[in-house]
C-alpha cells in the first residue's frame, strides 16, 4: 500500500457530489460508494465488505440502482466507487423484492444466527420459503454465510493463510486444510473479529488460545513478564515485535498491554526530560 | 532463421498440395475424437495392416472431421483424377474391400456418402481432385451439407491436421504474411473491425474493439489469450477446430498478437481435451520450426510465442476472471470489474490482457485475407460471418454445422438436422450451453443470432443446440441443467451458491409430486433474484431454462404439481 493510498501523502482526495435517495452528499473521488452512503447514514445491508480489503461483491446486499444517462441498473455499492453526479436509489421495489429473496436464502444457509435474524427483520423479511441448512457438527455453529471475511483477513491483512475456502458451489465451507489444526495459525483472533455473524468460536484457556472452529489449533499465549497475564498468542506477539526497532522492541518484548502502557509512558517521561524524541517505529516501506 | 522461414512458405505449400493431392491413391481416416471414438482407430490400424503387409503405393494419412458425426467414421478416398470420395461408417472389416477397390481405381460405392471433384477453402486456393464417380451423389446434394456454409470448418476433414504443409497448401499463414509485411497494426484491427466480427465465446462483444482497446492499453507488455476451456454439455465445436484445424488457431493469434502488440499468447486449454492438446503443441513446435513462431516473424521486427496452459476442469474457468486467477495460480473463482481484463491491473500478472474464443481467433486469416468486408456480407447486418453449432441431442443427423448467422432454427434442426431422431416430433432447443434457454419449436423461425435468442430468453453461448423430442419431460431438462450448474457454482455468491440449490431442490420436489402451485411461484421468483443478482455469467444465465421452461412449458409443470 502506498502513502496515497492510505491518504499520508497530504494532498487532499478531490470531493465529488453524489446523489443518494434524492439527496445530495459529499464522497471523495473514487471512494466506494457504500462508504460514503453509510456514513451519510444510508440502510444498505451488508455482510461482505471490509475498508482495508480488496473489494469482494459475494454477499449481493448491498446492491442499489444506478442512474446514468437515463438508463439504470443494479449493482454492489461495495464495488462501485464515487464519480461526479452518480446518482443511486437504495430502496426501489426492484431492490427490494430481490433483497428480500436473498434474505430468506440467508435465513435458510444461516439459521443459528441471530445477527442474520435480526438484520432480515430490519428489512422485513422474518421467514424463509426455503428449506433450512441443518448441520449439527459445524463447528461454526450454523452462523456462516461465507462472506469470505474472515479468509481474507486471514490471507491479505496477517498474512498467515491459515485458512481457506473448501469445496465449492453449494458444498463450500471455510476451515483449515482437511479441518485439522493447523500450526500456519497465529492465533491473531481476526477472523472471529471481523466476522459479521459471531460464527468463529475461540477460547483462551490454561495459557492457550484455542480455536474452537478452526479444528481445535491451540496457540500458545505470552505471559506479561511483569504481571504475570497471559495476553496474547506467543506467535502474534513474536510477529509484532518483528516490525519493531530494536530499543523499543527489547523494551516491549514479554509485556502485556497494560504494563507496557506504562513502560512507554515512564520511558516518554524520561526521554522528554531528556529534550527530544525517537523514532521508535520503523516506517513500512511502500 | 528468418530468411530460412520466408523461403519456406512456397516450398512448403508445394509439398502440401503433394501430400493432398499425390499420384498415387491417398486413404485418410477422419480421426478426431468422434471418429476415433466410433471406432476410426481401428479403422487405421487396419489399413496400416493391409497396406503395409500389400506393398501399395498409397498413402494413408489422418484427417480431422467434417462434421457429420452421426455418420463416423469417415475415409476420404483421392485416386488421382478422380473426385475425393468421402466413405462413411466404416468398420475395420470393410477396410480390406476398400483397399481392393482402391487398387482397381475405383471406390466401393456401396459406403460412399459423397464426392467432391474440387473444393474451395475459401482463402484464394481451391484444390481440384477430378471427374467421375458420377453414381456418388455431390457433397453439395448431401442434405447435412447442402444449406451449411463452411468458413471456419472449411479445412476441416480434407487436411491433416498434423501436417503444417497441408495447411500452408490450402492457403495458411498466407493472411499472417500479408498482415505483418504489408499492413500496419492499426489497419489490421481495421480490418477486423470492419468484419464485424463478434466474440464466438457466448456474449458476443465486437472482436475489433476489443482488440484496440487493449492496443490503446498503456504500457508495453500486453497478452492475448485463447480460451478454450470448452465446458458447455453437447457442445464441441471448438474441440473439432482445435482437432482438425490447429494451425487456423494459432495464425489467428499470430495475427491478433500483432495487431495488439502481444509478445506472448496463451490457450487455456482444459485437460479433458487430450487430442487437442496434443495436436496443438504439434502445431505449434511445427509453426516454431518454419520461423512463424518466435523471433522476427516473416523477417519483421515481430516476435511471438504461444503456450499452452492446461485447465483442471472447472467450468467457471471459462470465465475471464476466473480463468485469469486460475492461469495465475490462484483459486479460480470470478471476481467483480471492473478491472477489466482489457483494463491495465485487470489482465494477466496485471497486463491489459485480450480473451477470446477459439472460434472468434479462428475466424481471423480469412477475414484478413479476404477482407473485413467480404466477411460482413456473410450473415446479417449486425451479425456477420458464420458460426459454428453442435446439433445434438433427439436430432436425426448430429453433426457438426456451420451456417451463416441469421439462419433460422426451422434450417438447423429440419433442413440440416432433418427432425427428430426416428421419426419422433420435435419439440423444443436448448442452445447455448447449460445456461442457455428453451425454445420452443412453435418460435423455429427465430433467426439465430445474439439478439434474436436474447429476445427469445436464450443465448448464443459457444454455439451448442440440443433437441428434444415429444417424450421428454421440459421440467426434467431444467433440472438436468440446474443440476449442472449448481455443481459448477463457485460458490462464492449467495444468489448462485444458494439460490441455485434451492432451485434444484424445488425442481427435485416437483419432479416427485409433491411440489404446489406456490412452490412454481416461488420457483420463477427465485429464478429471476439469481438471473439479476449474481456476480458472474455463470449465475447470470443458470436460471434460463428454468425462465424459459415456466414460460414456454408451463403445463407441463402444472401437471406435475398438487392441485
Ligand atoms: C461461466 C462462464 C463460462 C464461460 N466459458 C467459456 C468457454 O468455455 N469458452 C469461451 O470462449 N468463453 C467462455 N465464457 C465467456 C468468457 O468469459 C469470455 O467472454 C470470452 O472468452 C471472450 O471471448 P470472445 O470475445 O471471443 O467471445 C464463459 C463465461 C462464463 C460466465
Ligand atoms: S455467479 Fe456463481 S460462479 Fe459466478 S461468482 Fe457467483 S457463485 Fe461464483
Ligand atoms: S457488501 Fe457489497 S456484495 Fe457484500
């Protein structure tokens, strides 16, 4: 990622007006659209979009209508990015008769989940004409819809590749290879994180992390060298400190959060009264 | 090198015509993989017994197909100023009664399907066998060929598809010489644009366009693609053209390569075609030899090369983004565009990138070596050229067709096909592959076109037309299609992963009886939420023969629900 593109590089993104639902709102240029509407405070349901992620478009919720030259037609707001004049409609009868069937499709893949429950009701949409997935061994729990969330995360943000989809059409499923666990985990949690249905079960237990829906890995968690708490997974930590310098590295390694929120404010305290700062983290090269 | 390669074109069109048309008898058995299949293996091997154990002076040799598979196998006969003679459904035990025949001069009558005293391959070069024979009905008089025009097939089943010089004899990279010593890219693009040459692969995108805008893509590293990953059920065109015709391939890619400013072509070539990979390494490691592959092509500044990557199967695959993915390792599931392939980030490792179908390269020489606006005066106005079909399915003759585009269903499945196989009554088509649409027969006066299916609830597809008959049961076919495509889903949309598993299931409950009016509503709702909803063609289209079927067929669902 460049500095442009997380916005470090201080020239301001050009501000466009789009039209949302009949009123007009700021967006940057070229920002996705379904950002900009949400934070107008626009109802476009979604389950697959993550801002630090490439764009995706499996979930189909946030579809909207499109008008251009007259013409509409209807497509993700996830995957459409912000121009002059773009005018969308979230709530047309199209949209919403389709939106409604794609609900009842998740009601029957997701049973067990109450954040699909409760997110189909908001909509309107409280039963499904479709017969309900029923699988008493998923260890996510009848919760996923396959947003492929946790899998990205897993793949573009840590890096570790732990997990994957398997199979495909109707049979696909996340897990790790074969569902067994699988040492490439780190133990990171973002998955569970950033999962919009709470579907990823995992347990910090007897100085483990154990995860639950990823064939039972068990990481092994840090111990603060000062409190004695266990905080984080031992690899996550390990991986951390990497893109650290070495001073503050040394300093931090073995902490937990807490003592070491009070290892760097002793240590700003000093330096200060020193007169001058370092640069204690390493810039990512672009 | 280059020199070498220049020179050789002459000497190598001059062996070709030899090997067509030697003096001594030529026998050739048609060995795609149809022929091969009936049982043309044997055939050869029987002649390569007789012959050799005979001392003959013929020479036996293997062509591709000519498309009239319901009569494989087929042997070409040539006695030298004589017509060829096309025998057809030979068995091994008829080889010896050839042979003898053929040493008298003559043909066994009896297994002659038709004679061709000279045939045009359309490119500048018509090879003339000769007179006689006056008993064998002309090829023209065959009803499977006589309303069929052949451009793209027009090699198909007279050369050899192993022989390089066969091709260059009938007027081969004559139109990749011309395009890279005589013409300026721009012009060659032009040129194809003027055909009016749309995308053979299904969707029917302007073949020029999309050739300039990947030649207007900035930067200097670009790829063409051919893809043939082929996975539509019934359909196999472009296996045969791959089979009979290979080096037509790759001089169309040559071409494009050129006009786009490529230095390197791909085929996507799916592992369950094994002929057709063989037969096009040859093709290629032959064009290599002969200076038309590599470096300074023609003694130009042009370099090219072409490789073969071969696909695990998956009918996604056949999809832009997902065959980009899959060429580049990664899973091959589609992904939202923009990016276009065209587009720079979108193609192959990130290059602008133009795919197209093994047809549409196909079709390439002979619009450049005929002109862009002798081929647009093939077929209609906004649909030019020819197309090739599989006819398949509960039709009399199966085979292979190639008509101008704009011929009507009637011609296909009556005049070509002649109906339904025994004598049963037509009932409807499917064309267009797993994701194309149910016809039915009172609408064969549709033309056969882009637009004309669309209209109809179908689609072109890659050119493959199935018939039904009166037995078969219109609800049966829609979930045999459904069936197809749920298992080929990637699962990555929900309206596609899921929804097509719930219209199998529906389709499943109501083929059992047990289905209600309700459920057929909610059928066609579900149908019409994938069709607008999903995020590639494969979902897209899925639902069409269900779309089609509850149109056209109704009753035939409401006899099968709980009233
Ligand atoms: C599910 C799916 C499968 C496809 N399979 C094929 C195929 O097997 N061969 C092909 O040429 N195009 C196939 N296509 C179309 C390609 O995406 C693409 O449009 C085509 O190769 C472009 O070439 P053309 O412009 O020459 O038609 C498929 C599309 C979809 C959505
Ligand atoms: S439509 Fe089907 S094949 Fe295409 S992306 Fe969606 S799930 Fe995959
Ligand atoms: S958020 Fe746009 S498709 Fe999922």
């Amino acid at each position: 990622m460049t500095h442009e593109e997380i916005g470090l590089s201080g020239t301001p993104k050009k501000s466009v007006t789009i039209v949302i639902d009949g009123r007009k709102c700021r967006a940057d240029e070229g920002e996705i659209v379904l950002s900009a509407a949400l934070r107008e405070g626009a109802a476009i349901p979604h389950l697959c979009y993550e801002a630090s992620l490439d764009p995706y478009g499996a979930c189909r919720l946030c579809m909207v209508e499109v008008c251009h030259n007259g013409k509409t037609s209807m497509v993700t707001a996830c995957t459409l990015h912000a121009t002059e004049g773009l005018e969308i409609r979230t709530d047309t009868p199209e949209i919403v008769k389709y939106r409604n069937v794609l609900f009842e499709l998740y009601l029957a893949e997701a049973p067990k989940s109450d954040v699909i429950k409760e997110m189909a009701a908001r909509y309107g949409v409280t039963r499904t004409r479709f017969l309900k997935k029923i699988d008493t061994d998923d260890p996510l729990g009848g919760s996923c819809v396959l947003c492929g969330l946790c899998v990205r995360v897993c793949n573009e943000i840590m890096g570790a590749g732990a997990i994957g989809f398997v199979n495909r059409g109707p049979y696909t499923v996340v897990g790790t290879p074969f569902f067994e666990a699988n040492t490439d985990c780190i133990g990171c949690g973002a998955c569970a994180n950033v999962c919009p249905t709470h579907a990823i079960r995992i347990e910090d237990r007897d100085g483990e992390r154990v995860m639950h829906s990823w064939g039972g890995g068990r990481v092994r968690l840090a111990q603060c060298g000062v409190c004695g708490k266990y905080y984080a997974p031992g690899a996550l930590t390990a991986a951390t400190l990497a893109r650290l310098l070495p001073p503050l590295r040394d300093d931090l390694a073995g902490l937990c959060p807490a003592c070491r929120a009070k290892r760097i404010a002793d240590e700003e305290i000093r330096v200060n009264m020193r007169g001058g700062a370092d640069h204690h983290v390493r810039p990512r090269r672009s | 090198m280059t020199g070498a390669a220049e020179a050789d074109l002459p000497a190598r069109e001059a062996a070709g015509l030899r090997k067509l048309k030697p003096d001594r008898p030529r026998i050739a058995v048609g060995l795609a993989t149809c022929g091969a299949a009936m049982g043309g293996d044997r055939v050869y091997r029987r002649f390569q017994e007789i012959i050799g154990a005979g001392g003959d002076d013929i020479m036996l040799t293997k062509t591709g197909c000519i498309g009239y598979c319901r009569e494989e196998p087929q042997v070409n006969i040539t006695i030298p100023g004589r017509p060829l003679v096309i025998l057809h459904r030979v068995d091994a035990d008829d080889v010896e009664e050839i042979v003898t025949a053929v040493r008298a001069g003559e043909v066994p009558y009896e297994m002659a399907l038709c004679r061709v005293p000279s045939w045009d391959h359309v490119t500048g070069t018509t090879v003339e066998y000769g007179g006689g024979f006056d008993r064998i009905p002309l090829y023209q008089d065959v009803r499977f060929f006589s309303h069929q025009k052949k451009v793209v097939l027009r090699n198909a089943g007279f050369i050899n598809p192993e022989d390089i010089d066969e091709y260059i004899a009938v007027g081969g990279y004559a139109a990749a010489k011309t395009a890279l010593t005589e013409m300026e890219p721009d012009a060659v693009v032009a040129e194809v644009e003027r055909s009016g040459l749309r995308g053979r692969g299904g969707a029917g995108f302007p073949t020029g366009l999309k050739w300039r805008i990947t030649r207007k893509a900035p930067g200097d590293e670009k790829y063409i693609i051919c893809n043939a990953d082929e996975g539509d059920p019934g359909a196999y065109m472009n296996r045969n053209e791959m089979e009979s015709d290979p080096h037509m391939l790759i001089e169309g890619m040559i071409i494009g390569a050129y006009a786009i400013g490529a230095r390197e072509g791909l085929i996507y070539l799916r592992a369950e075609y094994p002929l057709a990979i063989r037969r096009l390494e040859l093709a290629i490691a032959q064009a290599r030899t002969c200076g038309l592959l590599g470096e300074r092509i023609f003694g130009t500044g042009f370099d090219f090369e072409i490789r073969i990557v071969t696909g695990a199967g998956a009918f996604v695959c056949g999809e832009s983004t997902a065959l980009i993915a899959s060429i580049e390792g990664r899973t091959g599931r589609p992904h939202p565009r923009p990016p276009r392939l065209t587009d720079i980030g979108g193609g192959l490792w990130k290059k602008p990138t133009d795919l197209n179908n093994v047809e549409t390269w196909c079709n390439v020489p002979v619009i450049i070596q005929n002109g862009g606006d002798w081929y647009a005066r093939i077929g209609t106005e906004k649909n030019t050229g020819t197309k090739v079909f599989s006819l398949v399915g509960k039709v009399d003759r199966v085979g292979l067709v190639e008509v101008p585009l704009g011929t009507s269903l009637n011609t296909i499945v009556f005049d070509i096909g002649n109906g339904g196989s025994q004598g049963k009554k037509v009932k409807a088509v499917q064309t267009g592959g797993p994701s194309g649409g149910c016809i039915p027969v009172r609408l064969f006066d549709t033309p056969v076109d882009y637009e004309n299916l669309n209209r109809v609830g179908s689609i072109m597809g890659s050119g493959g037309i199935v018939v039904m008959d009166e037995e078969t049961n219109m609800v049966d076919i829609a979930r045999y299609f459904v069936n197809f495509a749920t298992g080929e889903s990637c699962g990555k949309c929900v309206p596609c992963r899921e929804g097509l598993k719930h219209t199998l299931l529906l389709l499943n409950k109501i083929m059992a009886g047990k289905g209600t009016e309700k459920d057929l509503d909610t059928l066609g709702l579900l149908a019409d939420t994938i069709q607008k909803t999903s995020l590639c063609g494969l979902g897209q289209l899925a639902p069409n023969p269900v779309l089609t079927t509850l149109a056209y067929f109704r009753e035939e669902y409401g006899a099968l629900v709980k009233k």
